[in-house]
C-alpha cells in the first residue's frame, strides 16, 4: 500500500468532504494492499454517506465475497444492479449482473 498516497488522499479528503471519489479512492488503496476489511468498512461508510454513488457498490461486493460474506456482498450487488439501470448506466449495470451471476452459483 502507498502510504504517501493515502496520507493525500486523506489530507484531500479532509479538505473536501462533499466528494466521494476521495474516500472512494482511500478505499481502493485498501483493497490494493488486500486489506478487505478495512476496504469494505470504508465502501460501507460511503454508502452510508453517499448511496447515490455507483461505484461503490461493485467494489463492496468485492470486497464482501473476499471476505466470504456472500450474502451480504449479494444484497449490495442487487443494490448496485437497480441503481446503475436507474441511472441508466448500462455497462455497469451488465458488469454488476455478471458479478451476481456468478455469485448466484456460489450461494
């Protein structure tokens, strides 16, 4: 993980936190470094704050199936699934239903 990096983004972060990206990208630090609890703890934190905020949710589903909580990485994929169609964002929409299908034969 890189620890300069975070210590910006952070330091961004603190000074703008009206942007999702930034946490977002702190989560993704996280998840770089395969540290899956702290990167599903912050994409939590996120969707808490920010639900509207679609990239969240594939990367927390990740995060959960890594983590061998495919329940829940389920429910938040099936979130992210009807969010991005009513966003009309269909790629992601098509990325997260992949991710569910294979999910589906897991559970």
């Amino acid at each position: 993980m890189n620890d300069k990096r975070l210590l910006q983004l952070e330091a961004l972060m603190a000074s703008d936190p009206s942007d999702p990206f930034l946490p977002y990208a702190i989560a993704q630090e996280f998840a770089s470094a395969r540290k899956w609890d702290e990167a599903a703890t912050r994409l939590e934190a996120i969707y808490g704050q920010f639900p509207d905020y679609l990239a969240t949710y594939y990367q927390w589903g990740m995060a959960l199936i890594h983590l061998n909580e495919l329940s829940k990485a389920m429910d938040v994929l099936q979130k992210g699934y009807t969010l991005a169609n009513r966003q009309g964002e269909k790629k992601v929409a098509n990325e997260i239903g992949a991710l569910i299908e294979e999910l589906e034969d897991e559970l």
